[in-house]
C-alpha cells in the first residue's frame, strides 16, 4: 500500500476489497496510519474512495441520484457542540448507516412540556398510503401521535433553532416536530423515512419539500424495559433515555443507505419520543 498522501488505483482497490471484506472503517485507518498517512487525510481519502465507489455502483444499477444530507459538525471528534443555549454531548457515531447518538439535547422540563402539550391532542398514528399518500391506519405502527406546526410556540421554536444548529440544517427545511406516545406492547415495525418516488402516492408529498433526507428521534422520557430504536442492519439498538437523541441521514431514497430502522415493543412503563424530519428543501 502507498505511504505517499496521494489517492492511488492502488489504493483505491486496498480501500473497496478490504471494506468489501467487512473491515471496519477504524480499522482501514488505524492501516493507513501505520503506512505513513495522516489520520485526518486517510479518513478523507476513505470517505471520498468509499462514496465514489458507492455512487458508481449506484448509477449502473439505476438507483437514485445521492442528494446533500445534514450532517453534525463532527470534525476532530467532539465531545460536545456548541448549539447557542446548551452544550449537547456526542455519545456514538457510526458511518454506515449513518448514526450519531446525542446526550442532552432536551432538558427534562422540555421533554414534560412536549409531553403535556402533545396530550390533548393525540389520535392514532398513521403510515403513508402508497398509491395515495393519505394516511391509513397500519397494524405495523400501534402509536399515538401528533403534529405540531413549526414554530407554533416559542418554546418548539426554540428547540427547532437548536437542532437546525445541531445537524447543521435550515430550519425551514425540518417538518413540524411530532409527538408519539407507545404504551405497552405498542410498537412501529423495520421501515425507511424515504418516500418510495416510484409510487403514485409520494408526488405531491414531495411536492412540499422534497425527499426526506434525515431524521432526529429524540426520547422524552425513559421506559422501564424495551422501546428501543433498532437498527437491523447494522445489528446496532438505541436504549430510550430523557433528553437524548439518535440522529440518522440516508442520502438516497434505497435501502442501499442501511437506515432501515424501527421502534422496539414497550415492555414495561411508556414511551414518549418527538421526530423531526428533514427534507431536501425549505418544507411548506
């Protein structure tokens, strides 16, 4: 393998087999690290080998064109970051999918604020009617939920302009936040954010704002046992906690991005999270 900072075929090849092979990314580094490269431009030149090497295989195989995502400002690995009215801390990055789990993103009075404020107005969640885009009660989703407008009071406003800083995304880009509540036994089945672009039902729900690109599940409050956010496959399972967050983008609408994801069964207690979407453009 090259020990010089250029992007050889060489190395390139090195990259693709040995990721390929299902050699970690810290590993793959820790390798070039110990040819002589520094840590910062071997993490580039495998991000960047990686990428090309996806949106290749993409483009022969008809897949959708990858789009900019939000993405945390994560640069010299942080403990912390800056989002004007708090410090949040960064508990656990993973690059494919693509997850990072935050600590502290909400205070446990503003989890009981969203909590009370979504009360009143919960109904029956609903899933998205493919060939309509209606939605339709869907025995995989078992919660309750709501919408709140964005910015519909100076509180979610607050907390909007605190995750637009978070992952470094306008905030007139974000859906209004939900609310879900997941009693016992309540569970939302493996599923993708994305709107599927093939079915007839997704035209005038990406008429508003383009393709979803991210999304922030942020847990307000801890159950007793279960209701994890689950990530199968990536074998990887988000435990609930008060205040923290799991952030996870997909920059194409294919399950090629791994952000497969779902919402454990609550086994004991309750569970309450707040969603916010993220969309390509400002969402209207």
């Amino acid at each position: 393998m090259s020990t010089s900072q250029t992007i050889t075929a060489e190395l390139r090849e090195w990259i693709i087999t040995q990721a390929g092979a299902g050699v970690s990314a810290p590993s793959l580094i820790a390798a070039m690290v110990k040819s002589g490269w520094n840590e910062d431009v071997a993490v580039d030149a495998i991000e960047q080998v990686l990428r090309a090497h996806v949106d290749g295989a993409a483009r022969q195989q008809g897949w959708p064109a990858a789009v900019p995502v939000p993405e945390p400002l994560l640069d010299d690995s942080p403990l912390l970051i800056d989002v004007g009215d708090r410090q949040v801390q960064v508990l656990m990055t993973l690059a494919s999918p693509r997850v990072v789990l935050f600590g502290d993103l909400l205070s446990p009075e503003e989890c009981e604020l969203l909590i009370a404020a979504a009360r009143p107005r919960l109904k029956r969640s609903l899933t998205v009617q493919r060939d309509t885009g209606d939605g339709e009660v869907n025995q995989e989703r078992t919660s309750d939920g709501m919408f709140f407008e964005r910015g519909e009071t100076p509180a979610i406003a607050r907390i909007e302009e605190r995750i637009a800083r978070l992952v470094n995304w306008p905030v007139e880009n974000g859906e209004g936040l939900q609310v879900l509540h997941y009693q016992p036994s309540a569970q939302y089945k493996p599923h993708y954010d994305y709107f599927d672009p093939d079915q007839p039902g997704s035209t005038g729900i990406l008429a508003r704002g383009g393709q979803r690109v991210a999304t922030l599940v942020i847990y307000l409050n801890n159950p007793v046992k279960g209701g994890a956010t689950v990530f199968p496959d990536a074998s990887l399972e988000v435990a609930p906690h008060q205040g923290h967050a799991v952030f996870f983008s997909y920059e194409r609408p294919h399950p090629s991005t791994r952000s497969l994801h779902g919402g454990a069964p609550v086994i004991e207690g309750e569970k309450w999270i707040a969603t916010k979407w993220l969309r390509e453009r400002e969402f209207r």
